[in-house]
C-alpha cells in the first residue's frame, strides 16, 4: 500500500512540515524534558555519593552491593571515563560492566574471585581519576557540606544527561509523534485499541489502531520466524478480513539532510 512512496511531489513539502514541526515542538517542550531527567539523576546522584560515602569508600564490596552507581563512577572522572574505556584501563571483563550498568547486577554465571578482582580494579581507576574540582574533600579530607555535595552531583549529573541527551529528546519526541497519531486517528472515526506485543495484526477490526506491536516474519532465505517491533498498526476503514495493515514507524526530522539520504 504506497502512501507517498509514490509520489514524489509531495516529498518536499511533506519534509518541510516536518522539519516546522519538530523544531516548534523541540523549543517548546525539549528543554523541560531535558530538565525534568537531570532533576530525576540529581538525585539519583546524590543517592550514589551516599552509597560510597562520597567517593571515599570505592570498594569491591560496595561495588557489589550496589553495581548500579558504576555509570556516575564514569562520569565523576577526570576527564569523564567511557564505558569501553574503562573496561580498558582497567583490565576488566567487558561482560561485567555492562551487566552492572545495564542490568544493574553482578553476573550470576561469574566466578566470584573473578568478581572481586575486577571491582577492586575498577574501585582503584576510579579512585585514581576522581575529579578533585568536583570532590574536592577528597584532597582536604574534610567533611563535605551538603551545598558542596548537592553542587557535585548537578554537575556529574549534567554530564550523564549529557551523554544521553538525544535518547532523552528522542524518547519524548516520539512520545509526542504517537500522541499526535492518536488524536488525528481518532478524529477521523478510528478506535485505539490496547493489545499485547505479539497480538497478531491481521486480527484487528476495521478502523482500528494501536501501537507498539511485534509482527511475525520470516526473513529471506531463513525458515525461522523472527519478530518486527512496529510502532504504529493501523487496520483502515474500508479493509476486509485478509487485509494487511499499514505500519508506520515514528521518526522524526528535525532537519532536510535525513529525509534527502533517505531518498537517495
């Protein structure tokens, strides 16, 4: 079912509405979405200094007992530390920071020696590289103050939101694209419905949509089925039983280079 794949004089236009009306939104709303996260890490920052009784207890033990402060660790550095980075200077197993940082955990599978060796070493990189403009207590060794504390987490947390900026304009962007779907849908007689990951798509009643589904497939030359995640499954109006639905993906463009790759 093409939509505007065959008609190329609508392009141009089409990506010029885009590009307005990504930016309105991004000057509107982008800013307090990036505010909004780096109030929420403030203070899971702080929650992590206490946890290493500000950066002076880095142990393999609290490390252990707490796997998820390893990403503000990285950035409470000078200079700030990626994540292969430190596996590198470290020494470590590449498997065990990202299960710390990703999933939030020790591996289970892991040898516990294994373990321990390697949070001693990324405890000892991290101590060795600790920003001291930032924390400077640990060159005092005086008792930080709550202001300085409260100082040293805004910044470790604008760098993390830094790092993760676009997943976090991306996110609410397209948080914003569903809604706008979902208004324009059901303004014209459509029905959101709320169905399971792996509902099948061919199941849905005309004039129905929903968002977020897997479809199954089979990919060329495999007999195994995989599965698409699709963002939005719309079942028109004036389908049949048998018909396929239209998918649309949400992307966005905020500028004209992307759309023109993409076309040629």
């Amino acid at each position: 079912m093409a939509v505007n794949a065959d008609k190329p004089h609508r392009w141009k236009s089409d990506i010029a509405q885009s590009v307005d009306f990504y930016n309105n939104w991004f000057m509107q709303f982008a800013p307090l979405a990036y505010r909004d996260t780096r109030v929420k890490t403030t203070k899971q920052v702080e929650s992590a200094l206490a946890q290493t009784a500000n950066l002076t207890n880095i142990t393999s033990a609290v490390l252990r007992q707490y796997p998820s402060v390893l990403p503000m660790l990285r950035m409470a550095t000078a200079p700030p530390i990626a994540r292969d980075r430190l596996i590198g200077l470290a020494g470590v197993s590449p498997n065990l920071v990202k299960t710390m940082e990703v999933n939030q955990r020790i591996p289970p599978r892991m040898e516990r020696t294994a373990v321990e060796t390697d949070l001693e070493r990324i405890g000892q990189i991290i101590t060795r590289l600790a920003d001291k403009d930032i924390f400077p207590w640990l060159d005092n060794q005086q008792t930080p103050t709550n202001a300085e504390i409260y100082r040293a987490a805004t910044i470790v947390a604008d760098r993390l939101c830094g790092a993760v900026a676009d997943p976090i304009i991306r996110n609410s962007q397209e948080q914003r694209q569903l809604a706008t779907i979902k208004q324009w849908l059901e303004g014209r007689g459509y029905s959101y419905i709320k169905v399971s990951k792996d509902f099948p798509a061919d199941g849905m009643n005309p004039g129905s949509f929903s968002f977020r589904v897997n479809l199954p497939a089979i990919q060329r030359g495999r007999t195994k089925n995989i599965k698409i995640p699709i963002d939005v499954v719309i079942m028109p109006c004036h389908s049949t039983s048998g018909d396929f639905p239209l998918l649309l993906e949400a992307k966005c463009a905020g500028d004209f280079i992307n759309p023109n790759k993409r076309r040629k």
